[in-house]
C-alpha cells in the first residue's frame, strides 16, 4: 500500500495502528495522517527502539493492510 492510499484512508486506519502501538496518544496518529517517517519517529521515541526496529514496524503494518 503505498503513502497516498495510507494517507487517504489514515482515518480508517487509525484505530488498527492505536490498538497496535497502544502507548500512542491519539494526537500523534493526529500529526501522523499516515507519514510513516513522523510514526516511526514517534515509535522511536515512545518505546525506546532503534530507527532500524521503528521503521521495519512501520513497514510490516503497512504490509498488512493488503
């Protein structure tokens, strides 16, 4: 699923990506609107993980939503 279909659908979407990454404030999937880099930021941040780890995440939701 490529940036514009997440993007378009992020309202959707939003609530799979909550109930996966639960320490998430709802204002950070707010900013996020589907911009993987600003989500793997977040996650990066929040859970205390490598870049690497935050993006293959990121990466393996997307690749779920097929």
């Amino acid at each position: 699923m490529n940036k514009d279909i997440i993007s378009g659908k992020w309202t959707q979407l939003k609530g799979q990506a909550q109930a996966k990454w639960g320490k998430l404030s709802d204002d950070v999937f707010d900013v996020a609107e589907g911009n993987s880099e600003y989500l793997a930021g977040k996650l990066q941040e929040q859970y205390g993980w490598e870049r690497d780890r935050a993006e293959r995440e990121v990466h393996d939701f997307e690749k779920s939503l097929h």
